[in-house]
C-alpha cells in the first residue's frame, strides 16, 4: 500500500510540473518570438515480482511478468521552433526571419546569445541593439542624417542620406542555425546560448544554404496555440485530481487495515 503512496505521489508532482510549464507557455501568448515548450514523461524502475519465461511447477512457461511499476518522472522539456506568424508593424527597424536562423547579439560580458526577437531599436551611437541595449551582430550603424532605412530580405541594410540619391550600403545581418535548436539553452528575455547538445551554430546570409529570409517591418509572434495550451491544461488538472484521488483511496485502505481487530 505504501507503494502506491508513493506513485501516486509521482504522478502529482509530474503533473505539477506539466502544469507549470503550460503556465509559462500561456503567460508568454504575447511574447515576440517565444517559442513554447512540452514536458515529457518516463515511467520509472519497476519491480519485477515474477519474470516472464520461468517455469512453474507444472513444467510450463509463464508467458508473460508480473511486474509492478513505481510512477513517473519529467524526463525532458521540448522547446518547439515552429514558426510563429509574422505581425505588421511598419516598424522599419522591426525584422522577422522568414524559416531557420536566429539574430545574433552581443551581452554585456561579451558572450554571443542568439535570438528570433527582431525588434530591434538606435541606441545614441546608432548602433541596432535591441530591447535590452545588446548589440546586434555584425555591427549595424545607422548614420544620424539617414532618412531612411531599408533592410533587404538577405540581410542588407541601406540608408538614404540627404541630398544623395542612392541609397548607400552600411552593413549586411547575418543570422546563424543549429543542428539541433532544441538543444539551445534559454536565458530569458528572449534570448538562447549554445550547448554541446545544440552543437555550434553555423552563420550564413539570409535567404542562401538553407538560412531563411529577413522581412523588414513584421514581427514574429509567439507560436504558442492558447486552445490547444487550455486543453493540456484541463487535462493536466485531471489527472492531478485522479493521482490524488489515488493517495486517499490508499490512505483510507490503510486506514482499514489499521483498524483490523482479532
């Protein structure tokens, strides 16, 4: 009986688990570029009270064990990279990577982080940075008499200046894919580093060798479904209920067996 306490007590903390990355998924519905993540389950160690193949004693073969698991465990939480849709903002400093890639940036400590958060911003020196003040890698500078900004869809960025009439090239985005994005560690506002599980990440220019396209003026919305995230939700409350409900049944089994008199 104490058995099931404790497996019952498994499934609920899974649950609570699945319940809190669903929570997280939601609470970032509006978050640009966010990209949600699923929790996987494993069964745990199992005791074997009786294999299967070993004879009885009436010289035949059990076909099958008897065997008696012990609950369940978060084994892994799956970060999807399915692409959000793109948002108009006419915004021309906003950018959308159409397909593969990630925006590089600079932290302050010098580390290269990856991002697909494309609203990007001046700072005083009119370097494009980011929300967080992150330079944007390669280096962008925006000249201060530039009257306009265009950034084509292979990562070219051009200005207008007064009195010129063509537009003059001051930079070109580069943007970098995994082998397996998935592996990426997140570090919050939007932003990922490598792992030796995500393997290291290759930089090409928008729109050649598989990289995909920059599209100046949208913004990529979070990939996070909200029907679909209450569904795993009620779900997930169920089944909390259910193991739960488990552990009283086992309690009160207990409970009779306690109160057993010769």
């Amino acid at each position: 009986m104490l058995r099931a306490l404790w497996t019952a007590a498994s499934g609920m903390i899974a649950q609570q688990h699945n319940i809190d990355i669903i929570s997280n998924n939601l609470s970032n519905v509006n978050t640009t570029a966010f990209k949600k993540s699923r929790a996987e389950f494993q069964d745990l160690l199992y005791q074997v009270i009786r294999p299967a193949g070993i004879t009885n004693n009436f010289g035949t073969q059990y076909p099958t064990p008897i065997e008696v698991g012990h609950g369940v465990r978060l084994a892994a939480t799956t970060k999807s990279f399915l692409q959000g849709s793109p948002v108009e903002t006419n915004n021309p400093f906003d950018l959308a990577i159409q397909g593969d890639g990630f925006f590089m940036v600079q932290l302050p400590n010098g580390q290269i982080a990856y991002t697909r958060d494309g609203s990007f911003k001046i700072d005083a020196q009119g370097n494009l940075v980011t929300s967080n003040g992150y330079l944007v890698q390669p280096d962008i500078v925006i000249p201060p008499e530039a009257q306009r900004v265009s950034i084509r869809e292979n990562g070219d960025v051009l200005v207008s200046l007064v009195n010129e009439t063509e537009a003059q090239l001051v930079g070109q985005l580069h943007i970098v894919k995994f082998a397996n994005p998935a592996g990426l560690e997140s570090i919050g506002n939007n932003l990922y580093v490598e792992t030796e599980s995500s393997g290291q990440p290759i930089e090409g220019i928008p729109g050649y060798e598989g990289m995909g396209t920059i599209l100046q003026g949208y913004l990529e919305a979070s990939n996070v479904k909200v029907i679909e995230e209450m569904i795993n939700l009620i779900t997930s409350q169920r089944a909390y209920e259910i193991n739960a409900r488990a552990i009283q049944t086992s309690d009160d089994m207990l409970g009779i067996a306690n109160d057993l008199k010769r």
